[in-house]
C-alpha cells in the first residue's frame, strides 16, 4: 500500500470520526433509546416515564456513550475503507511511453502509473 494513500486515510478517517462523534453527541439522534439518557441530578438512567427526553441538558448513560462511538467509528472506517477501495482499483493513471527514436505511434505502449 502506498504511504501516502495511508496517512491520507488515517487523516480522512480522524476528520470523519470526529465530525461524526460530535454531530451524533450533540444532536443526539433518533437511534438513540430514552434508556441511553440520565437525569440530571439523578444516579439512575431515565426511561419514558420519567420524560427524561424531554430535559435540555441530557447526559449521556455509558450504552449511549458506547453506541456513538460505535457508530462513529464504523461509519468514518467504512467510508475509508471504500474511498480506498475506489481510488485503488476504480482510478487508473495511465500513460502513453514511446521509444528512443520512436516515429509512429506503433511503437508507442500504453502503460500504466
């Protein structure tokens, strides 16, 4: 694998996972369950009863925690994974090589980079 192809994944994945850990633990989504949030003030997690959802500042039970790590991590390696799949197989560089002294295009190759 190409050095540089490397470092340019491992730098698009920590732009992905960071932009998508905060988007998702910010907004808090909607595959989030009430069971993930806790009241504040309260050591126990909250549930539809007690309308937790419904508190502004919600903090996150360590199964929320773990589920947007998760789906950040999955989502920001996948999308790596294809990138690299995509530039590897799907991008091609090509070009034309001639011989020393070459006076038609027969005896000119296309090869590629």
């Amino acid at each position: 694998m190409d050095l540089t192809l490397f470092w340019r994944s491992l730098s698009v994945f920590n732009f992905l996972f960071i932009l998508l850990w905060t988007i998702f633990y910010t907004y808090q989504p909607a595959f989030m369950k009430d069971s993930d949030f806790v009241r504040p003030g309260a050591n126990v997690r909250g549930s539809k009863d007690d309308n937790t959802k419904q508190y502004s500042d919600k903090y996150l039970s360590d199964p929320g925690r773990s589920l947007i790590f998760l789906a950040s991590f999955l989502t920001s390696f996948g999308i790596v994974i294809l990138g690299v799949i995509f530039i590897k197989y799907f991008v091609e560089r090509k070009t034309i090589r001639c011989k020393k002294g070459a006076k038609s295009m027969k005896e000119c190759e296309i090869i590629k980079v």
